[in-house]
C-alpha cells in the first residue's frame, strides 16, 4: 500500500489502521514488512541529471510534478525513515504535511525563528512549558521581538485592544492548550479570528498550537482555525521515554518554510528516532486510550481525598464552569494529565513525592509509566515564583502524568504517599 492508498471501496480507513503501513511498500526493501532503518547519511543518484534535479527541488529553483516529493540527497534534508513517519503523523490532525525535530523545544525554537523578525510581537499564552517560557522570555527578546502574554479569560476584543496599545504587528500567536501544568485551555478559533485581522499576503500570522497535552488523539487544533500544530512527540506520540523528538503539522504552504529552517539549522531528526516513532504510532490509539481510562478513576479519588485541596483535571469540568463549553467545543476527551493542590504547600508535596511508590519521580509526560513531579521547583522553575503563582504553579501543585498501570494499583501508591502529607 502506497501512502496515497488510503480507503478501500472509496472508503476513507482510520488513522490507527494506516499506522501499519502508510507511506510504506514491502516491495522497497525486499519484503520486509517494516521499514528498515536508513541509517545513512548521504545517498547516491542515478545520474548527474537526476542529481541537478533533486538539488533544483530543493533549494525552490524547480517546483515538483504532481504527487513528486523531492528526491533523497542526505540525511539532515529528507531520509526514508523520517519521511515514513511524517506521512503517518500527518493522518491523525488532518495536516497536509509534518517536520520532525530533534526535540519539542527545537520544533517550537524553529517554527519562531521561521515567522518571527526583529521588531515583530509574538503573542503568547500562559503559563507555558518551563523550556518555552525561556524562549519566550529569555531568549526572543534579545532579538528584538517583543511578547505579549495573555491567559485563558482573554476575549478576542481584549485581546485585539492589548496588540494595538503595544503599536507592534503581531508576526504569531503561540498558546499551549491545554496548558501546561494547570490544564488551563485557550480558545483556538478566539485566537484565529484574532490573528486573521493582522493577517496580510506578506505576514501569514500564523497561529501555533502546542498540542502535546491532549495530543492527536484527543484534540484537532487546525479543526479549530490553527494554522500550525506542535508537539513534543517525546510524550505520547513517543511514549516509551526512550526518544526525544518534535513535529510541526499544517498546510504545504506554511510548513516549507520551517523544513527550510530545520535544514539549515540541522534540528532534524535522525533515521533511528523517525523508526522508533513509526513502532510507537502503531499504538499510539491504544495507549492513550487506556491511559485516559485511567485518569479519571485517579482524579475521582483525589478529588475526594481530603489532604487535596484541588485536583485541576479537564474530566472534572461541568456545566456552568467558564471553561466547560470550550472544553466541550474544543476537545474530544480528558487526556491523562492530572495536577493536584496538596494541604501544606510545598513541604508536603515534597512528602507526597518522596513517599510515592509504583510511580516514578521524574519529568517529561506521556509515556506507559506513571510520573509524578513537583513543577515550581523542577519543570517550571525558570519562571519567577510571581509568574508562577499568577498562573497556578502554587508551592503545593504536584502534577501526574497517568500511565498503563493498573488503575487499583496507581490508586493504592497515591493513597499511601498522602499518608505522609
């Protein structure tokens, strides 16, 4: 089956039937039913015609012919292997076409740099991943790129007045939705109708969503007026913490670009991770599925233990709250990403994590064991303790990523470590 071979009968099959073999034919590589892994660097042509040609493709002084993806030259431009996996990855949010990264934070790194100039406004959510925080923060305004942030409770029309008193042209908006620890959600389609009254034939103004909380499996954000789709795949696309790696999803038109930037920057991934992410999407349903499961029978115990002053759990949203009809709009489920408010702050989460058995202490998220963390202190700590409270990362929030434990079992460990809280 070829990649464009995607429906039987004229019926379109699911993105989790395609994980086997899409974008990939037996017949390449002698029969075997997996791709291989490419593990080279260059690859030779056929004739010097054909390499002027691949090179034309390239570098945009020839446009390809219908269906024709520009021919292997060497590994930090295009591989089989990671073209394979960005087919694939492209089928679950309905993109035209994905990059992959060496990491999340060079996806997001690479995607800035692509759309952004000195003297542009990146319009940010908050809170933000700890390393995006940095980047957002830290780093992009030393080259002269102002940012502007904004929470949740934004409305285009504030959000619109906040742009035009800064006198500066928004050159992207960047939200993390669901956010990052407190599972606060950012309306995607207030963001891209906010985006479009900048928009120009020259400045794209892209909206660019970090969607590694819900990821594909439970949230679409290009359904929703995004313009770009990010993901950290080490967590669930991954999800066997044994591979970093990032993507950007979306149109043809806005995702050349980036490719462009990734090859001269070299934050493409390599051969073995792209391999490693095709075995994972195979079970990528599965997994999130069970870990979804799972989640809400550990978040209805914490929200009925009386050492938890709050659970912040997107299953937990009901009618009434000024999120539940967004959630509803937005979101095709809960996720698996829990963050709990212990009594006691800090010294008691600090018990908590100390006293955990089953599940691992440790960062990163999405992956079949269980993690737990602390993130003022560890993957939001390069944010000032001001900026962190402002958006929730309280002394007392612990935040759980659910793995395919069982679900008695994870219940029993929890049970246990707030015993000593």
């Amino acid at each position: 089956m070829s990649k464009w071979k995607d429906e039987i009968d004229g019926k379109r099959l699911h993105p989790e039937s395609l994980m086997m073999s899409y974008g990939y034919r037996p017949d390449w590589s002698e029969g075997a039913i997996k791709s291989p892994i490419f593990q080279t660097s260059t690859f030779v042509f056929r004739s010097a015609e054909e390499g002027q040609h691949f090179f034309d493709l390239a570098l945009g002084r020839a446009q390809p012919a219908d269906g024709e993806k520009p021919g292997l030259i060497y590994s930090r431009l295009n591989n089989p292997d990671i073209e394979i996996a960005e087919d694939r990855l492209t089928l679950w949010d309905g993109a035209e076409e994905c990059a992959l990264f060496k990491s999340g934070m060079s996806a997001i790194s690479t995607t800035c740099l692509t759309y952004l100039r000195p003297g542009d406004l990146l319009v940010a959510s908050e809170p933000l991943y700890g390393g995006t925080h940095h980047l957002v923060e830290g780093i992009l305004p030393q080259f002269g790129i102002e940012v502007l942030r904004f929470g949740c409770s934004a409305t285009a029309d504030d959000l619109r007045a906040r742009i035009d008193a800064t006198g500066k042209t928004p050159g992207m908006i960047l939200i993390e939705t669901p956010s990052n620890p407190t599972n606060d959600l950012i309306d995607i389609a207030m963001c891209a109708e906010v985006a479009a009254g900048y928009r120009t034939e020259d400045r794209p103004v892209p909206v660019a969503v970090d969607n590694t909380f819900l990821g594909p499996m439970f949230s679409h954000p290009l359904e929703h007026g995004a313009d770009i789709v990010l993901y950290s795949a080490t967590k669930y696309i991954g999800g066997h913490s044994d591979l970093i790696a990032g993507a950007a999803l979306g149109s043809a038109k806005l995702i050349e670009p980036i490719r462009e930037f990734r090859t001269i920057l070299g934050t493409q991934t390599g051969p073995w991770t792209a391999w490693l992410i095709m075995r994972s999407l195979e079970t990528l349903q599965i997994r999130m599925t069970r870990q979804q499961e799972t989640a809400g029978r550990v978040a209805g115990f914490l929200r009925d233990h009386p050492k938890v002053l709050k659970v912040l759990y997107l299953g937990h949203l009901e009618p009434g709250h000024p999120q539940y009809d967004l959630y509803k709009r937005q979101c095709l489920g809960p996720g698996a990403m829990i963050a709990f408010e212990v009594d006691g702050g800090q010294p008691a989460a600090f018990r908590f994590l100390n006293n955990l058995s089953l599940i691992k202490m440790a960062v990163s998220l999405g992956s079949t064991e269980s993690l737990a963390e602390h993130p003022k202190t560890m993957t939001h700590s390069e944010a000032t303790p001001e900026a962190c409270d402002a958006a929730g990362v309280t002394d007392g929030l612990v935040r759980l990523s659910i793995g395919v434990e069982h679900p008695d079992d994870l219940i029993l460990a929890i049970g246990k470590a707030l015993e000593a809280v």
